[in-house]
C-alpha cells in the first residue's frame, strides 16, 4: 500500500494526550477532522507503518492542529510519536481537477522555459497567501521563485516530469 505525507507530530500538549501537528498538506482541515484516520510512521521507517489511529478531537490554532487520538488518554501515551510522521492511504488521496496537483507530485518536476532551455528542478513549494510559490533550484544560481498563476505556469506535464513556464519581467534576477 502506498501511503502520503499530511502532517508530522512535533510535540504532546497537555496531559490528556493531544499532540501538536505540523500540516503537510494543502487540504488539513478535510484530513485532520474528527473520524478521519491517519497512518502513524516512526522517522526512520518510511515503508511501514506503526499503527493506524483514529482522529477523537481536532482542533486548529495558528499554523498548527492539535490532535487526539482514540485510545490515547494520556501524554504518556503519545510523547514517544513525538517527530512521527502523519500519512493517509493512497485510497484516502482523492482526485483532483486538471488545474490542481499534490505537492509530491510537483516536487521533482524538471523545469523549462518556453524556448525549451533546462531551468533547474522544483525542490519546494511554499504557501505563501494568495497563491503557492514554487522553489526552482537551478545548478550554479541562486533559486528561482515561481508563483503558481496562469501567466507563469503556462503546462504541466506530469507523465513527461516537466513544468513550462513564462518567466515575466523580474522573476529572474
């Protein structure tokens, strides 16, 4: 089974077993709800998981959720996830509308400029606000910083693991 990246445990709160997550996600509000389940990983194992929990309580404050867990009523129960990684099963993925793409779909991609020329490769995407901005690291440059909008993202082409893309006035400095 394959599994995806939603969150990471990066601390316990309190003494009745919620912890504090750090969303990886775009959607943390659907995958971080009261009944959803999560797919526990211990940072050093990326092939399988250490067991599926079960969301009881969910909460958001700033940048972060606090989560608890069925079965786990007390921060001695869940300190040793500290560092944990959060996953969903590929089933619990979800289709997308053409327009739209997960982020490890994207990291990766090479990126070429509309006169065909190798940019560099996409190492990150920050959420910023209004639209994401895409890290290009490029060989012997500074990275490139590419906003997710119509006028520079012209295609992407994930069978062919390429972006096109209409560098405007300024983007590359």
């Amino acid at each position: 089974m394959q599994y995806y990246n939603v969150g990471k445990i990066v601390n316990t709160h309190g003494i009745q077993g919620e912890v504090k997550v750090m969303p990886i996600t775009d959607f943390p509000k659907k995958r971080f709800q009261v009944g959803k389940q999560l797919y526990l990983f211990a940072p050093k194992n990326e092939n399988k998981p250490v067991k599926a929990l079960k969301i009881a309580k969910a909460r958001q404050q700033k940048s972060l959720y606090f989560l608890k867990f069925d079965g786990f009523n007390s921060i001695n129960d869940v300190e040793k996830f500290k560092q944990f990684d959060l996953k969903i099963s590929a089933e619990d993925r979800g289709q997308l509308s053409s327009d739209e793409f997960y982020y490890d779909d994207i990291i990766g991609l090479d990126v070429y400029d509309l006169d065909e020329q190798l940019l560099g490769q996409i190492s990150e995407i920050l959420s910023l606000g209004a639209n994401d901005v895409w890290v290009v690291k490029r060989s012997g440059k500074k990275d490139l910083l590419l906003p997710y909008i119509q006028q520079v993202i012209k295609k992407v082409d994930l069978n062919a693991h390429r972006v096109t893309v209409e560098l405007l006035e300024g983007l590359d400095e």
